[in-house]
C-alpha cells in the first residue's frame, strides 16, 4: 500500500519541512532581541511547536502535489510525470518561502507576522520597487539560493521501474493520506482548528511569533475579510454603562472658543527609544528635547499602532488600531466617520495635511478627505522646479527643504487653520542629503542617523516658523506614527514597541497644569484639540479623551494581532482572542487586578461599530 510514491512524497515533503524550520532559525536570528526574554528550553519548545503550524502550512501549499504524487491510477513514476511534479512542487513552495524571507525584515516594523495586509500595499510596494530590491538584496539572493536547494535536494525517483500497488491499495493510501491532511491542516482534533493565536501559550507571549510561520498566517488571513462580533454586553445601554465614556461631554462649551492655530506633526519612526528628554539625555533629538523643556512631554504616551497607515486613522478621528487590517485598507474604510477636520471645518478653520511622498502613499490622500481635511499636499504638489534637486531618490521630498516649503505654504494660509504634516527621511531606508553626511551621531542602529537628520529638520522649521505671523497663535501637537528599530533592552517589550514621544507646545503661553505622567494615546489628540479651543462636538468616539482632563489618569489601547491590550497609569489589562483576560503593573508586567469589564466594552464598541457601521450609534 506505501510504495515507492508514497516514501518519495514524504522524502519531498521532509524536504519542505526542513527548509521552513531553516527559515525559523534565520528569523530567530534576526530578531534575537525580541526572544532574548526567553531562556533556551522555552525557545527550544517554541522551536517545536512551530512544526505544529509548518506541517499544516505545508500541506495547504503542497496539497495539488500530494494529489498528483499519489495519483491511483497510470504510471506516476514515469520520468516526464515526474519532472512535471518537480515543476508543481518548486512553483508550489516558492512563493511562500518569499513570504516567509520577506517577514525576516518586515516583522520589524510591524511586530507580527503578515498577513493579508501585504494585498493593501501592493501599489507602495511596485511604486518602491526599485528601492527595496536595492536595499534588501540580500534577501532576494537568499530566495534564489533557497529555491536551487529546492530544485537541487529534490529526491529523485529511482531508475529502476518500481513495482506498483495496485489500483485499490494506491486508492486506499491516498485516502489514509487525505485523512491526515485534514488531521495536520486542524492541528489535532481539538475544537476549533489551528489558528495563529494558538502558537501564543508559552511565556513569554513574544515566543509566538517564533513558533508561527508566515505561510501559515497569510494562508489563514486569506478571505478574512469580515469581524466577529462580540457579546461581551447584550445591550447597547449597558455597553455605555461599562465605559468611562460621556458622549456629552464636549458637546456644549460654555466657555468663548480660541481662535488658535492647529499644527500636528506626525513624525516618522521617532520611536521614544530615540528621544534624549525621555530616556535621561541620551538619544538623537537635540531640538525636540529643547522643545519639551518649554511645552508638556508626556512620560507614558503610546501609538495606538504599529504602522504608518494605523497612524493617521487614530490621530485625526480617534480610531484606534484595535483590529488585523488597517483601517485604511479594511472593508469598513466606507464606514460613516467624523474627524478632527469636521469638527473644525464648522467653525471656519481651513484644513490640510502634508506629506512630502507620492500622492496616494498609503491611501493618506483618500483618509484625510474622509476625515474632513480639505486640502492634499503630497509630491505633486511640491514646486517642480524644486522636486528634482530635493528628491530623496526613494520615497519624496527630504524633510529639511519639505518643511522649510511648508511653514512657507502656511503663511498663506487665513487663519485660523489646522495643518498636519508627516515627515519621512527617518523612514526606512533613512536617506539623509549628501551634504550632511557625517553631521549627525551615527547611532547603533541605521535608523539613528536619519532620527539627527528630522531633528535637525525640524529646529530649522521652527525657525523659520518663528519669524511668521501665524506662529504665536498656534498650538503644535508632535508625536511619532509609531516605533521603529530598538536597542535598549527597556524598549524591548510589548509596552516597548508602542511608546512614542507626544509634544504640546505653544510659543507664547504657559499650557497650565497637564499631568506629564498621564497615560495617554493618539485617539486622544481629536479630543484634546476640541477641548482646548472649546469646540462644541456633538460626534465623538469613547477611545480617546482630553489630557486637560483632570478627572482621569488616562489609558491607552492596543492590539498585536493576538490580544488587545489597555494600559493604564497602574495596570494592564490583556483580553486574548479566545477572550482570556490577564492582568499586569504598568512597570514590569507584573500580575496586577483588574479591569476586564472597560477593556471588553472598549473591544465590543470597535468591532460591532465596525461591523454595523454604527461607531457613533449613541447620537442616533
């Protein structure tokens, strides 16, 4: 019954096998500071149970193969059948090693392994072609290697004719075969089948991204298209109940409004790692330190994401990142959406963003339309007698002339006005201008030099800034779209991967009495924009709140593509996937009480309103 086809479909399959293990160790490798946490016997168990989650990726990928190899009926030994096999097994398994290789340096900047979301950006991608095949070489050559072992280790059939089963007996084998197919595709014969969020049940949690390959998490995001909702509360009255939450709140002011400047700085991959008035004056921004001992910086504040594009959703509408696709991309991108720019457009403010990168970069064009703001300045609109000579030769304009443009571009602006603008030299692959090579402290890490270089960007924007009459009647709110690169083993955390710097800052007046170790996140600048220019708001969402609000010490939301998370001045909460909660101090993730009611109504009010398109269903 298991013949000669059936021991060569299991030497090829091993094959495979040994290879996504190969790429396990490549991947530890690479991201050793994320597992460092863990002592050997826990890594070596991660290591194993990853075969759990490779064996059913590899008979996803490999399934036509092992139908063709164990065919019942003909000669599946004949040589021309079996270079057609060769021809199905290599096409079969190249792509996702290239996944599998691409997730090597890619986990870095969004800390899981990818999944679907690579479709969202398949236009950057194409458009950076050119840059990344030139940065990341390395990797294309590995794949090239990788796929010449494929084809090289491949077993042979023998020469000899091999005596066949027959009919009945291969037909029966490929049965037994089918059978533990379905057996590896599920896992086992628990409940549910294997998922990603099962490769998460050793400690530390991070060990779950070593034990997770990446065809298996592309292969089962593939068509997950829609939410699941939660029933944590079975009415919407006791959902509100459950939340800190007033939708009242800034719907009527009763104090006169200002009339002041909005500017929102959006700073690419400024992680906190990097900022010297957070980490005791070690880092690489001598302005923006500069700038906090004058205006308030915010000891414990945190991206609601991993990515550029989870930024801007919960910068300019309070929508944090508390699901697998970006907002963005998702198919709730159509849901109705109040942002900073409605808020603000009714009471005359002119909005615009910036951003110095292709226009449609990250869909930033569409999103910020969607979320009010009025005007796009993105690389077509830069002067193109300037684009040439201030073109980083990879994603759009250097940061020092972009903003010296912009501060220009917002003196023509009528007051009041709301700008947001979005830096990108530090971005990956952090080209700074030739000339100021050598300049700026090289670092540890690539990404340090680029930080020197938007820092320095940024002290010559403020200068020029400075010296126009907008200037003094303008309330600059700085923060980063999310971390980057780390070093510092104190970053080198789940919190860690999240913490960036958030500035206020106004040039001619005292901002009061704000606590600076308040937990606070990017939904919460909406908010705290209305508050303080003391706009009525009859639209907000319960993510976000005010930091001039005294009568909380704040929270920020999270999720990591397993669990979501609510960080709190003293606590943290975790609610898993399969809705296990777990509780930890702020400080050292130690165990802590609770607050598991708040963090399952926030998690039941983002993905029902997402779902039912009803995130402001309390205003109905």
């Amino acid at each position: 019954m298991f013949d000669t086809s059936f021991k060569l479909l299991l030497r090829r399959l091993g094959l495979i096998l040994g290879l996504y293990m190969l790429l396990r160790v490549v991947f530890f490798c690479f991201h050793y500071s994320t597992f460092a946490e863990a002592d050997a016997m826990e890594t070596l168990l991660a290591f194993l149970h990853g075969l759990r989650f490779d064996v059913a990726a590899i008979i996803i990928t490999n399934s036509l193969f092992i139908v063709l190899s164990l065919l019942p009926a003909g000669n599946t030994l004949h040589p021309r059948y079996q270079r057609l096999l060769k021809w199905v097994f290599v096409l079969s398994n190249a792509p996702f090693i290239a996944l599998a290789l691409v997730d090597v340096e890619f986990f870095s900047f969004i800390g899981r392994r990818s999944s679907n979301e690579l479709f969202t950006i398949t236009n950057d991608i194409t458009n950076q072609l050119g840059q990344l095949l030139s940065n990341y070489w390395y990797l294309g050559l590995a794949f090239l290697l990788l796929v010449l072992c494929l084809v090289k280790l491949y077993p042979k059939a023998p020469a000899a004719p091999a005596v066949t089963a027959s009919v009945w007996k291969r037909s029966l084998c490929l049965l037994l075969v089918a059978a533990f197919a379905v057996f590896g595709i599920r896992g086992g014969w628990q409940l549910k089948p294997l998922r990603p969020s099962h490769a998460f049940v050793l400690e530390p949690p991070s060990l779950g991204h070593l034990t997770l390959n990446t065809p298996f998490t592309f292969i089962k995001s593939v068509g997950k298209a829609q939410l699941e909702e939660k029933h944590y509360y079975s009415t919407e009255e006791e959902l509100l109940a459950a939340l800190p939450f007033n939708p009242d709140q800034y719907k009527q002011q009763d104090v006169e409004q200002k009339r002041e400047n909005i500017v929102i700085i959006i700073l690419e991959g400024f992680a906190a790692e990097y900022v010297g008035a957070l980490n005791n004056g070690k880092g690489y921004t001598p302005f923006l330190d500069s700038l906090a001992t004058q205006g308030v910086l915010f000891e414990n504040a945190f991206a609601n994401g991993r990515k550029s594009i989870e930024a801007l959703p919960s910068i300019l509408a309070s929508i944090p990142s508390l699901m697998q696709e970006p907002f963005i991309t998702s198919p709730y991108q159509a849901n109705e959406l109040y942002g900073l720019g409605h808020a603000l457009q009714q009471e005359g403010y002119r909005t615009a963003m910036f951003h110095g990168a292709a226009n449609g970069t990250m869909g930033f064009n569409d999103f910020a339309r969607a979320a009010g703001i009025q005007e796009y300045y993105g690389l077509d609109e830069y002067p193109s007698t300037l684009r040439a000579s201030d073109f980083d030769g990879q994603w759009g304009i250097f940061d020092e002339p972009y903003l010296r443009y912009v501060s220009k571009e917002l003196t023509t602006f009528q007051e009041p006005f709301m700008a947001t603008l979005f830096t990108l030299s530090s971005h990956q692959p952090y080209t700074i201008p030739y000339k100021y090579k050598g300049r700026f402290p090289k670092g540890k890490l690539n990404i340090h030099e680029s930080i020197g270089y938007a820092d320095f960007a940024l002290r010559e924007f403020f200068a020029a800034a400075s010296r126009e009459p907008w200037y003094k009647n303008t309330l600059f709110i700085l923060t980063a779209d999310h971390t980057q690169e780390s070093i510092s083993p104190a970053y080198q955390n789940e919190l860690g991967h999240y913490r960036v710097p958030l500035l206020l800052f106004h040039p001619s007046k005292d901002l009061g009495d704000v606590n600076e170790t308040q937990v606070i996140q990017h939904t919460d600048i909406m908010p705290t924009v209305t508050d303080y220019l003391n706009i009525s708001v009859d639209k907000v969402l319960p993510f976000g709140r005010s930091v001039f609000d005294d009568n909380s010490s704040g929270r920020a939301l999270l999720y990591n593509g397993n669990a979501w998370f609510m960080v709190q001045q003293d606590e943290v909460t975790e609610l898993t996937q399969d809705n296990q909660v777990r509780f930890y101090t702020l400080a050292d993730m130690a165990p802590a009480p609770s607050a598991e009611q708040q963090l399952k109504a926030y998690v039941q009010y983002f993905i029902n309103g997402m779902i039912g398109n009803k995130l402001y269903f309390y205003n109905e």
